[in-house]
C-alpha cells in the first residue's frame, strides 16, 4: 500500500498548516460545486443565444489565486482545456497588484491567452475577499459566430483576443467591445450572451463571498488545497490499481476538413501511481483539426479520470500524477499560427485512442470505440424577410453519435460522447429563430457496431432551407471506421447527403437554395465481444425493434 | 351529528388514517397493513374501522365525513418499478426515436457504464404519422388519418392498454392531437389516451411528449385504481367528493387526479412535507431536513426559513416531467428493503422491496430475502413478538434463520450483519440528504432532522450521527404524518394559458382577455369545489422574458384595471427581477408576455395541533417495560427501558439507550443520546 493513497481521515490533523476535519472539506468542496452549478444555471437563463439557452455549450468554473482549477461546473469537458491557462496566461500578463475588485478579463486566444479556438469566449473575474485576492470565478461561452470563414491558420478563423479587461473596476471598457463587436456577424446575440456571462461571474463573486464569510476565507482556501490533495490521492490510488506496463494504441484521423488519413498514436506507461501518455501525429496542418497542448490536457484528463476513477473531483489535483508529452507543432501539439476551429473533432479521436491503449490494460472498465466525432452542422445567411430582415445569423448545432459497446452493455443510442455533452435544440425552438425546418430526427439504422454487446446509433437529422443559407457540416470516420474490441464489430460512418438539384459542397462547405434539404448522419459506435455470443433475448429485442447493424 | 374530516396517506407497506372532529379539531390516528394488490380495500377498510373506532359511524360509516383527502404513492410505484401500462406512442413522422433521444446528453459525464433511464414505449410501439405544423400554428402537411389507423389497429393487436399522441407544435394549436385521440379513441375505446397539449401545452418537444408518456404509462393503473376507491368509498356513504393530494402539496378532485396522474407523483410525500411545514413551524424550528422514510422508500426535502422549494419541472425516477411538484428528493430506501450480496461479494440494501405483501421474512408471509425490518427484528430494536401495538405477530426466529444465512456468506457474525444491513441503508439515506443539502449549498449540520414515516424514528438518530446532525425531532404521530398534512393543507388549483405578445398598449386587449381566461378557469374550480366566497384566494402572475430568451421570470399582477398603469407596473416588476436575479436589464430589448397563470386558493379549517404546558410527572411513569436491544455502541444485548409514547408527557426527558413505541412507529434513543418532550407532545433528542 502506498502511502499516498491514504484516506483523508488517517492524516494526523497536525500535519497539515490548517487542521480541517473531512466535513468540512467536504461540505465545502458540495458548497464550490454548488457554486459553479449555479453561476452555470444562471448563464444558460440569462443568455440569448440558443448555442447558450438551449444547448447549453457552456462552461463555469472556480479558480484559486494561482489560476489552479478549484471546481469545474459538469458541463463540457474540452472547455477545461479554454480554462486551465487562461488565468496563468492572464497573470503573466497584468501585475497582481493593477488587479482590483470590478476587473472583468475577456480572451479566446489559442495563443496568447489558453483557448482552444476562438469561440470560446472566457469572462474571468477577481474576487477579493477582506480587501486581497482569493479566487476567480471564470466562465466560457460557445459564442456561434465567426462563421463561413477560411481555416489555414487562425488569422482566418475570427478575432483573437489575448486576456484583456472588458471592465476596469466595474466601468465598461467601451472601446474594447465596441472594436470586439465590429468583428462580429451577430452583434447582438454577442453582447446579450456576453451580458449573462457578465451576470453569472457577479452570482460567483458573491457566493464565494459569502461562503468565506460563513467559514472564514483561510478555511475556505485550505479546504480547497485539501481537495486538490484528495482528487490527487483518489488519481494516484486509481492508477496504482491498473496493472504496470506500457500499452500502445494507434488509429487514424479522417474527416471532412482532411484530404489524407492522419495516422494518430498514444502509448500509455503506467508504472505504480504515476501514468505517461506519449502522443505521436504529424506536423500540424492548414485545417481546423489542430489542437493546443491545453485541449490535449483537457481531453487527457477527461478520459484518465472516466476509466481510473469517474467519482475523482474535477480539479487540478487529478492532473498531478499524469505526464503528457507530444512534439511541438505537431497535430495533436499545435504551434501559431495553426488553424483550431474543428479540434473537437480529433480531441474525440484522441479521447478513443487513449481507450484503446487502456483496454489491453483493464479490458473490463473500457468500452469500444465511440462514435469519435462530434457531428457539427453550422448555417449562416442574411434574414430575407421578417423583424430581422437584412440581418445576418448564424446557427451552429453539435449532433450526439453512437456511444461505444461496454464490458456487459449495449452501448448508447445517440448521445454526445467523450469532451463535449451539449443539448440539442428542441425542434420548437429551431424553427421559431432560424429559416430551417427539420425534417427527421432519429437513431440510424444499420449504423450499430454488431457484438455480444452492440454499439450505439448513431444520429441522423434533415434540415430543409426556407431561406438561401450557406452551410458548412463537419463529421469523423468517412473513411476509417469506430473499432470493436474482442471481437465486437465497427460501426457505421458519418456522411451527409444533399437533395438532388443541390450543387455539391467543396468539402465539407456549400450552400442550401430555399427548398434544398440536407441530411446529416453521425457515426455509430463500435461493438464489444463477438457478435455470435449476443444473448437470444438481445437478438429477439433487436428484430422486433427493427434494428439492424452496420456493414463489415 | 358530527362533521369529520378525514385524511387518507396509503404507502407501499401500511395505510395512514388521520381523523379530526370538525367541532373539537382534535386529531386521531389509526394505522392498517396496505392490500398492493388493490390498495383501494385498505383504504376503505381502515377509513371504514377509523369512523367506526372514533366516530361511532357504523352502518354508511362515511356519512359524517366533510372532506376527504387521500395521498397516494400508486402513480410514483408504478413509475420506479416500470410496471406502468404497455404504451403506444404516436408522433410526426420522423420522430419516434426523440423519446430515446431526449436532449441527446449522456446520462453521467464521466461514468462510462451509466444507462439512460427505460425508455416507456418499446420502439415497435412508436409510431410516426405524416402530419406538420410550423411554428405559427400554419398545416405543413395535413394529418395523414389513414396512417393514425393503422398505427391505432396496431396497438390494438399488440394490446396496448394506453396511447400518448405527441405531435410538434401542438401546444400552439391542438387540432391535429385532439383528431388523432378522437381516431384512437373510436378504435381504441378502452384504452388511456393523452395528447400531449392536454397535459403540458407549453414549448420544448421532448419534455412534452415525456410527460404525455408518463402520464399515458400511468393512466390505467391510477384510472383502475380510483374508480375502485371511489366506488368503495361511495359504498360506505360518502357523499363529500373525495380528493387527491397533487405532487405540488395542493389537493386535486379523483376526476382530475386520473386524468393527470403525472401530477400526482410526489403526491404521498408532498402532504408529509406540508405537515411538517406545520409541526415544525410549532415547535420553532424553520430549518428541517425531512425524512420520511416508510416500507419502499425514503423521501428527503430541506425546509429553509420555513418553506419548501416548489418547481416547475423536475426530473423524477429519471424521467423529466412538467408539472409543479416540491422540491423532494426519494431513494429505494425503506423497511422493506432487500438485502443481498451482489456479484462483487458487497453487501447491497435496496431499491427492491419486499412490500407490504409478501413483507419481510419476520411476517412469515414466504419471503426469504432479509430486509432492513429484519435486521430491526433481529437486533430487538423493533419489538420481536408483535408489531402495530400487537395487532400483528412477528417471526424472529425466520428473520433471524435469513439473516444468519447472510452471514455465513459474508464470513460475519449474526448481530453484526443485521447491524451491517442498518449501516448500509443509513448511507444510502444520508447520500440523499446531501443531494438537497450539500448539493445545493446547504450545510445539514444547520438544520434539524425531521423524522416521520414508519420507519423514520428508527433510523433518524443512526442517520443523523452520519451527517453530523445535532437534533432530531419525531413528531406526535410520526407514522401518520401524511395523512396528518391533508388536514392542514389548503385545496390549491393553478391554471395557465401560454400566449406570446410583446408588452405594450397594443397588447391590453390580449392581456384583459388572457388574465380573464384563468381567472374564470379558478372560479370554476372554486364553484366545483364547493369553496365559499369568503374563502377564495387568487393570485395572478404574468411570466415574461425579453425577446430572445427562452426563460421566464414571473411578476405578480398588480390590483386594478388592465391599462397601460398595469403594464408599466409590470415591466418594472420584471426588471427589478431581471435586476435581482441577473444583476441587469436590457434596456431597449422589447419584454414579452409568455404564460398568464391563476394560483387559486381555498381556505380550509385546519386541524389544531395540540400544545401542553410542560407538566412535572417523571419520565419513569411511562416506562411499560424493558427489552433487549443489540447497540453497536456496547457490541452486545443492552438492557433498554420501554417508553409508553401516550404516556410521554411535555417536560419529560430520558436518556438512552431506551426505545419508544407507539402503535404506529418505533423511535430508537441509542445510548449516549438525551431525549425531551416538547409542549406539543414532538420528542426532541440531542446527540453528543
């Protein structure tokens, strides 16, 4: 037994600076989770936005003085990967001591200020306790903008704000906004949703606030090392519980936005409480699929912390005992100027790599291959009729996919795997903002990996256009296939369809005349065991449920 | 001859029986053993004894009775364990599979062997039928009639007993759901129909076909459940419409209630949570924790600043349901609760009961399986020769043989196994504590365990020591607390209608006519009712939100005419909440009027809870015995005073070790725990 994998209680009080007993730690680690769930609330029901209101693609989050992830709002994981630099990047660049009570910094560098692109607009805020800095209370807005633009490299792909203040003591920093609203094509929508963001830091500030009021600001920032600490002793007791050894994974990336097929390769080294993942892809390219070191770490962490232990905080103690190293300027390390847009994609791929390599080392706590995208359909136009007549809008939606087969289970039905988890948008909802109908909605046939325990579908969607619109659809495995593991089968890949008077799209771009429909299908996820030992009463289900499963 | 108001709480395992005397107010209490087979003859044999015990009522002993409210937990049953109705569901083309779908999120973030909750309908049972509207209520494509036919003849040939009929936009305009039910229902006649528009007529596709669905899953059971109650209630001479308690803690007519059994889902522990409201409102504690914990599960709310959070929406069992409901959180907690030994060599406690038929093994009923009134049985904290102040004999030496089998497996001593089961269910309900105290940022160490229930007074001081709890309150009656609550409930009613204008002048008109509408809506109510002018109660709100968002806010609606005063009253009442909770407005954004609702509320008299100057009796006079108990505490069989609950008197303390016993609960005082009775006869007990 190692010793730090010694429960919280059998500490001896006095070796630690400020002796907590475990419930306080705890009812203050349940009282910071009910902060970010609750500045996250506020976010969605202030915001306009329907990326924000209804599909919730939105982050919220609590940090220490030092910019440490205190506690991270259940929401999307890849945003971690916008939030872990964003306060150092912040730091680096403004004195602590110009730093007063009303600041309100705004970035989306993938940069100069941590993001992993550019959408992802951070509103971090001090909060200051007894006159001195103690926290941020930090949020994240998927903000659907900047779209039908060129994805060389980032100069392309929007503004790049590095960490600025957008308020100064509580004064509105007019020019910044004013020059950050020029650049986009939803002004509106933009300040409205920055608003809530706005609105959700000032619930952080003063919840802290009074939780350090209640126990003191000391106890409330010795609990949070000590939840650091325990989310790193949990990592390390996990990690020490997986068999020692090095276990190599290798798969290819291959979507929409790539010409050729990206060989991708992790190997993971777990020896005693410690795990290494080395990534190996090429040199970075003029494509949206490039990802910074910090949506590596973000993906790393989310996929460790789901197999090890899904019950350790999401703090940055789980970080501790994990290395992760992958060469400068490559795809998977992505150096300026590269292009980031579409990284979701592969932070997906990326996530599936890492089951793989974990699969040979603990095959029963893993699942197949998931679907591995993240299914994007992106419409921009100009209102052709109506209040908003002449106005430009933009709407971009994620689509779920099949989930991957488990040790023991069929796997999910058209849900959102891995670093994202966004809602879709309610038909109702969809119609009533945007000139678009949907046509189906549904789980697609022929689409599950077939084996003992068969993939999840994946999800299809038809949007017809009532006005002209230009569109863009970004998918995964439209070559390659999701893998099954011991004999389970692939699944089906991710593909889209036009009507047939409809131009053909350069890529994965085109545009929709009022009329033309689209139908967009996500990929379904691999099986888990042969598909000869699936159960006669799993067969009997499937028949009568009309579900069929995809080709070899 | 006297007028009786009777509150009815039927659980999984015993039927409550509360009985006030409209004249005196005083309360009296009777208890018998549920029938889950059909719980409607418990209820009528026990309301049935109760009037012939207190009221002296024998032949149409119902006679006398004024009011009559029930709770029930028939709907919330069915619901965990998914033995609904088989259900058909018909929807758009296109469609079907958005009851699987939902919002397309994964069921845990990071947990990846989590499952999505049962999906109601199978998928051979969804049918998609060409029909279209659009947004602004307009025919796309005309409903495909034919095709409602064929999907109706094919539930017939599958013999579906409900049918949910969920199109988009019908809550925008109904026509083509209300022709689909009138196609089902011609072809169909038996079957429970709901369309989604009559139960949850508001936007967002997925959360109304959801209700709709449950709604559909639960009608048969409850439709057969109430018609049954009705008829023998009816039987007995009752001439009062009787009523059922509503999720919200608000009281429904049985018409109502079958038709919307989804509101009813909390409805057994909403009526626990407003009689503690009361209980502890008395006794001078605003902030509780309920725990009301009977045969089949544990309910948990936090009470702050005496009341209750009320909502909207909620996710139930798993399943998102629209329909105002309190804030209570239930786990597969209860007596009845199975113990067993899973794959992984752990000791599990729950979520299968074994109810009230065949019951724990001690009932000698044919269970074998230990359950967590075994494990009581056997450590001797319950009473090991009879229960229901020995109405009902009990077989240690079974519970004991079951028990001792588990133990054997475990490679455990006998007590402490028994011992064990109690520590495992004790986490489970201090897990569920916390999903309403710590989870929403509240410290239970604050607060003062309420226990009630059955089972509650046992466990609450075991419960209590894991949460760091510093008291705990058990109540007069804390078996009957349920039923108790319908006597101090008010007959509560909403009503809405969802109409989307901008708030301006031009407006008025649409505004007069929409508050006019629900206002009529609650004085129907009242009229049906049968509630005096005097005792009427109305309260309108306007939710409204500014152009482009999709959450509401909701302003109480100043007195006095519907003019442009009105409007500007409003839009500043907005604001100041836009203000409050936001910290801003959106100056120059247009504000929009959503949904127009009527709270009503009918007064009723309350049943009056007592209150006694402390008397100066030692606790000694209510001592009736002494029994054996097995305490962690001591590792062995401690001898522990028995306390007469009638007998305990304001002013009276004691320590533990030492029981309470009651016809319709046991309170456990652990050694090392100071107990006191409280001028209202509540036992509160102070843990070091």
């Amino acid at each position: 037994m190692n010793e730090l994998a010694t429960p919280a209680r059998a500490v001896p009080a006095q070796a630690k600076p400020t002796p907590l007993d475990p419930i306080t730690v705890e009812v203050i680690g349940s009282a910071l989770a009910s902060i970010v769930d609750e500045t996250g609330e506020t976010l969605v029901r202030a915001s306009y936005s329907t990326n924000i209101k209804e599909r919730r693609d939105c982050s919220t989050a609590l940090f220490d003085r030092e910019g440490r992830t205190l506690c991270q709002a259940e929401h999307i994981p890849i945003h971690l990967g916008s939030f872990i630099e964003f306060v150092p990047r912040l730091l680096a660049q403004h004195a602590l001591a110009d730093i007063a009570p009303g600041d309100v910094f705004i970035g989306n560098d993938a940069y100069e200020g941590g993001g992993t692109h550019l959408p992802d607009i951070v509103l971090a805020e001090p909060i200051f306790v007894d006159g001195a800095l103690a926290a941020w209370t930090v949020n994240l807005a998927h903000h659907s903008d900047f779209a039908d633009r060129g994805h060389a490299h980032i100069y392309q792909e929007g503004l790049r704000i590095p960490p600025i203040r957008l308020y100064r003591a509580g004064t509105l920093n007019q020019d910044v906004q004013d020059l950050i609203l020029l650049n986009c094509q939803v002004p509106r929508e933009r300040l409205s949703d920055l608003r809530a963001q706005m609105a959700a830091n000032r619930v952080g500030v003063q919840r802290f606030q009074a939780l350090c009021a209640r126990y003191g600001v000391d106890v409330v920032l010795a609990a949070g090392e000590a939840l650091l600490d325990y989310a790193e002793r949990k990592m390390r007791a996990g990690i020490a519980a997986l068999p020692d050894g090095r276990y190599a994974f290798e798969d290819v990336f291959d979507g929409l936005e790539t010409t050729e097929p990206l060989p991708l390769k992790v190997t993971v080294t777990i020896a005693g409480e410690t795990m290494a993942l080395d990534f190996e892809s090429p040199d970075q390219v003029r494509s949206p699929i490039n990802m910074t070191m910090t949506a590596l770490q973000a993906t790393t962490y989310y996929m460790v912390k789901s197999v090890v232990d899904p019950t350790v905080l999401p703090n940055a103690g789980l970080a501790r005992p994990l290395t992760i190293r992958a060469r400068t300027g490559s795809v998977l390390n992505c150096a300026h100027p590269a292009a980031v847009d579409g990284r979701v994609q592969t932070c997906q791929r990326v996530a599936d790599l890492i089951l793989g390599a974990l699969a040979q080392a603990v095959p029963d706590r893993v699942m197949a291959c998931t679907n591995s995208a993240c299914t994007v359909a992106v419409f921009a136009g100009s209102r052709e009729s109506g209040p908003q007549q002449g106005k430009l809008w933009i709407y971009l939606e994620t689509i779920g996919g099949g989930g991957g087969a488990r040790a023991g289970a069929d796997g999910l039905d058209g849900i959102h795997v891995h670093t994202t988890n966004t809602s879709n948008l309610p038909v109702e909802a969809l119609e009533l903002e945007y000139p678009l109908i949907l046509a189906r909605y549904e789980l697609v046939d022929g689409s599950a990996g077939a084996g003992q325990y068969r993939g999840g579908m994946g999800l299809r969607r038809v949007y017809r256009a009532t006005e002209d619109c230009w569109v863009k659809v970004d998918t995964s495995r439209v070559k390659s296939r999701s893998w099954g593991l011991q004999g389970g089968q692939a699944g089906g890949g991710g593909y889209f369809r036009l009507s047939p008077d409809t131009p053909p799209f350069d890529g994965s771009r085109g545009f929709l005349k009022r009329g033309d429909w689209l139908e967009v299908v996500s990929p379904g996820g691999g099986g888990f065991g042969a598909p000869g030992e699936r159960s006669p009463d799993l067969d009997a289900q499937d028949v009568r449920d009309g579900i069929t499963f995809a080709d070899r | 001859m006297r007028n009786w108001r009777v509150g009815v709480d039927s659980g999984g395992t015993f039927t409550d029986i509360c009985l006030i005397g409209e004249e005196d107010r005083a309360v009296q209490v009777w208890k018998v053993a549920s029938t889950p087979d059909d719980p409607s003859r418990g209820i009528a044999e026990g309301v049935r004894e109760a009037m012939g015990l207190y009221a002296d009522a024998e032949d149409a002993p119902l006679t006398p009775v004024r009011f009559l409210g029930h709770g029930t937990t028939v709907a919330t049953n069915a619901l965990i364990q998914h033995r609904g109705a088989r259900v058909g569901l018909i929807t758009t083309e296109g469609f079907r599979d958005l009851l699987e779908i939902g919002r397309q999120k994964r069921p845990s973030l990071y947990d990846i062997f989590a499952e999505k909750p049962l999906t109601l309908v199978p998928r051979a049972l969804r049918f998609g039928v060409p029909e279209r509207l659009l947004h602004d209520g307009s025919v796309e494509t005309p409903l495909d009639e034919d095709a409602v036919r064929e999907a109706a003849l094919a539930m017939k040939a599958d013999g579906v007993e409900a049918v949910a009929i969920c199109f988009l936009y019908a809550f925008v305009d109904p026509r083509h759901e209300q022709r689909a039910r009138e196609i089902v229902a011609g072809l169909l006649p038996d079957a429970f129909v709901c369309a989604s528009h009559e139960i949850a007529p508001e936007f967002r596709e997925f959360e109304r076909l959801m209700t709709a669905t449950v709604n559909a899953y639960l009608g048969p059971t409850m439709q057969r459940y109430i018609s049954r109650l009705q008829d023998r209630l009816t039987g007995l001479g009752l001439a009062a419409a009787p009523h059922l308690t509503l999720s919200n803690g608000g009281v429904s007519s049985f018409d109502g209630a079958a038709q919307a059994p989804v509101r009813t889902v909390l409805s057994g522990p909403s009526t626990g949570v407003v009689a503690a409201e009361a209980i502890g409102k008395q006794a001078g504690f605003a902030d509780l924790i309920t725990f009301d914990m009977g045969g089949t599960s544990s309910d948990v709310a936090l009470m702050h600043g005496g009341k209750t959070r009320q909502a909207n929406e909620a996710t139930v069992h798993g399943y998102p349901i629209k329909a105002p409901m309190l804030d209570i959180h239930t786990v597969g907690a209860g007596g009845g609760s199975i113990a067993r030994i899973d794959a992984g060599g752990f000791l599990k406690v729950g979520p299968e009961s074994a109810g009230a038929d065949p019951g724990p093994v001690c009932y000698g009923k044919g269970n074998r399986e230990p359950t967590v009134t075994d494990a009581n049985i056997v450590l001797q904290a319950l009473n090991p020769t009879h229960i229901l102040g020995g109405r009902m004999e009990i077989r240690r030496d079974l519970a004991e043989a079951a028990i001792r089998d588990m133990a054997e497996r475990l490679g455990l001593g006998v007590m402490e196994t028994a011992q064990g089961i109690i520590s495992v269910v004790t986490a489970n309900m201090a897990r569920a504590i916390r999903v309403v105290s710590v989870q929403r940022g509240y410290d239970p160490r604050d607060y003062v365990l309420m226990a009630f229930g059955g089972a509650g007074p046992l466990h609450a001081v075991r419960l209590a020591r894991e949460l760091e709890i510093g008291t705990v309150l058990v109540p007069r009656s804390p078996g009957t607390l349920c039923a108790l609550g319908l006597l101090l409930t008010d007959l509560q009613s909403s009503f809405a209608t969802t109409q989307l204008m901008p708030m301006h002048a031009a407006s008025l008109p649409a505004i007069e006519t929409a508050l006019a509408t629900v206002a009529a809506q609650a004085e129907d109510w009242f009229k049906a009712e049968g509630i005096g002018p005097d005792t009427r109660r109305v309260r309108l709100m306007v939710d409204m939100r500014y152009e482009g968002q999709n959450y509401e806010l909701s302003v109480p609606v100043p007195p006095g005419p519907v003019d442009a005063d009105m409007i500007a009253a409003l839009i500043a009442g907005f604001e100041a909440e836009h203000t409050r909770m936001y910290g801003f407005t959106a100056e120059g954004e247009q504000i929009n009027a959503v949904t127009f609702r009527a709270e009503a509320v009918g007064l009723i008299e309350k049943a009056s809870l007592p209150d006694a100057e402390p008397g100066d009796a030692t606790s000694e006079t209510a001592i009736t015995g002494s029994r054996e108990i097995w305490f962690p505490e001591t590792g062995r069989f401690t001898a522990s005073p028995i306390y007469d609950r009638d007998a305990l008197k304001p002013g009276m303390s004691f320590s533990g070790p030492a029981v309470v016993e009651q016809m319709d609960a046991t309170t456990l005082v652990p050694p090392g725990v100071d107990a006191r009775i409280d001028r209202a006869g509540n036992i509160v007990m102070g843990l070091k």
